[in-house]
C-alpha cells in the first residue's frame, strides 16, 4: 500500500475502536512506557504530544500526569499550520488547555523554550514499521520538529496496533528509536 492508503486504512482501524478500547489500550501503552522509562532513569526532559479527541490518537493526559509525578519536565509544542513549525512550550502542571481549530490541545499561560533540554519525543503516529519507519498524517511537522531540535533526542512512537511489515519512507523521513503499543515495546 502506498501512504494514502495506509493512512486511510489506519484512520479507519482508530474510529472503529470503542472509547472502551481506546482507553484500555491508552493505558496499556502508558504501563509499558513508564516501564521503559523506569529502566532508563537518565531521561527526565520529554517532549509529549497532547491527543486530538477527534482523531482518535493515544490519550497522553494520564502519562502527562504520572511523569510529572516522578519528577520528569514536560514540554509539548504548538503547531502553527501557516509555516509548518512546532513552537516547543514547557509544560507546568496541573494545566488548563482550549481547543485550537484542529482540535489540538493548546495548554494556557505556557511560556516557550528552545528544547535544547529535551532527550526524548513522544511521536504520535497512523501506522509504523519493524524498520522504525513512522506514518504521520502527512504534512512532515514532526520531521521538521525533530530536525529543528539540534541535538539527537530518543524518538518513541506511541501506537494502538501493531508494525505493518514495511511502509513507504523517503529521504526526509526520520526513523523511530522505540514504539510503544499496547502489548509490546519495539526496538529499531
């Protein structure tokens, strides 16, 4: 299948998963995360994306909440659709947030940061492959994001399903580190 297809086909498996399911396999993948993270005490700076309810993403508000707790320092960013730039802001909790036009959490009374702090990045995703390669919903923001970091960071995809055995990837594309899904952490 070509990307197209494969984002249809993977919007299509997220808006037929029941809120049942989707808040089970949230938790799941929060579980399996914090696991990872617990064998990796040197990540306390991560950069984590805030779900769009009508896309049926990952719910991230519970993992916000439990890394917070262990001490961790969270940022996430603001996407603005005019240049196609991510604007990182730290994240102080609790948090209040409004929806922006896309329907993405935008967190009130956030300051900005360049990232230089951030180590790992919480990628939300349609579909990935065992070669680490990500399907987004096609307009390259975290590429760019990523890119425009400076540093290396740990990429971590977050997933309901399972790795397609290989998707399309061009150039530009930035591979995952680790994918998180509700049964298992993938290593690339």
């Amino acid at each position: 299948m070509d990307k197209s297809e494969l984002r249809k086909v993977y919007k299509s498996k997220r808006k037929y998963l029941s809120p049942e399911e989707r808040i089970e396999k949230s938790q799941a993948v929060t579980s399996r995360f914090l696991t990872f993270l617990d064998m990796h005490p040197e990540i306390a700076h991560i950069h984590v994306f805030l779900p769009i309810e009508k896309l049926s993403e990952i719910d991230t508000f519970e993992l916000v909440e439990k890394l917070a707790a262990k001490g961790c320092h969270l940022y996430t960013s603001v996407s603005d659709f005019t240049t196609g730039a991510m604007q990182t802001i730290e994240l102080e909790i609790p948090f209040e947030y409004e929806l922006d036009s896309y329907g993405i959490p935008v967190p009130h009374h956030a300051h900005t940061t360049n990232g230089n702090a951030i180590q790992l990045v919480l990628i939300p995703l349609l579909a990935y492959d065992l070669g680490g390669n990500r399907l987004g919903y096609g307009r390259g923001f975290y590429d760019r994001f990523l890119d425009s970091l400076g540093h290396e960071v740990i990429k971590v995809g977050l997933s309901f399903f399972s790795p397609e055995e290989s998707i399309p990837a061009e150039e530009h594309d930035i591979r995952l580190d680790f994918c998180v899904s509700p049964e298992q952490l993938y290593i690339f």
